[in-house]
C-alpha cells in the first residue's frame, strides 16, 4: 500500500466520523418540565438547562431565578455563566487537524527525503 493511499483513508474517515458525529442526535433529558431548585416552579428545559444537564448537572433554575442568580454575580463571573466573554470551544478541530496534519507531513517527508 502506498503512502498516499493509506494518507487518502485516513482523511475520508476523518471526514466520515465528521459528518456521522455532527448528524447524531444530541441527547436530551427524559422529562420535558423541571422544579426550579430555587422557586419550586415547574419550567420547560431550554437551551441553557439542555446544556447543563448534559454537562451532567441535576439542580436547574428557571429563567427569573437565573437571571437573579446573574445579577447578584461580581461583572467578571457574570461574564463566565452567562456565556459572554468564552474566547474558545471544546478544541476538538485543533485536535482533529494535528491528528490529520502530523502524519501527512511525516509521510510527505518520507516521500520527498
């Protein structure tokens, strides 16, 4: 097998599980409606609480309660939990394109040396 090749595989199934992971389903929580941990309402999940329970968290808030819970925050924490200020993601393309840019350029070496 040539190194090209064995480069064009490594890249079609990096491109494959790309496109799989971004079509799957997120996962979603088994209920619809949750207590506020703060005001004991019943509220719809939204995004915000989506996230968090995906992040593995089991107390949720309803959006006033949020919002409360914001602006009793110091300026830079506010920032944090509200989702302003983050300057990156999970890194996952700087990952993928070592992974893909490392062994090309050691083959492209080998090829040319």
């Amino acid at each position: 097998m040539s190194p090209e090749t064995i480069l064009a595989g490594v890249v079609a199934a990096a491109v494959i599980l790309g496109l799989v992971g971004s079509l799957w389903p997120k996962r979603k929580p088994p209920h619809t409606v949750f207590k506020c941990g703060r005001c004991n309402t019943a509220s719809r999940h939204g995004n915000r609480t989506i996230e968090a329970w995906r992040r593995g968290k089991t107390r949720f808030f309803c959006t006033p309660c949020h919002l409360k819970w914001l602006q009793s925050r110091p300026r830079h924490e506010q920032d944090t939990y509200s989702g302003h200020g983050r300057t990156g993601g999970s890194g996952c393309l700087g990952v993928i394109a070592i992974l893909v840019v490392l062994p090309a350029g050691g083959m492209l070496a080998w090829v040319f040396v």
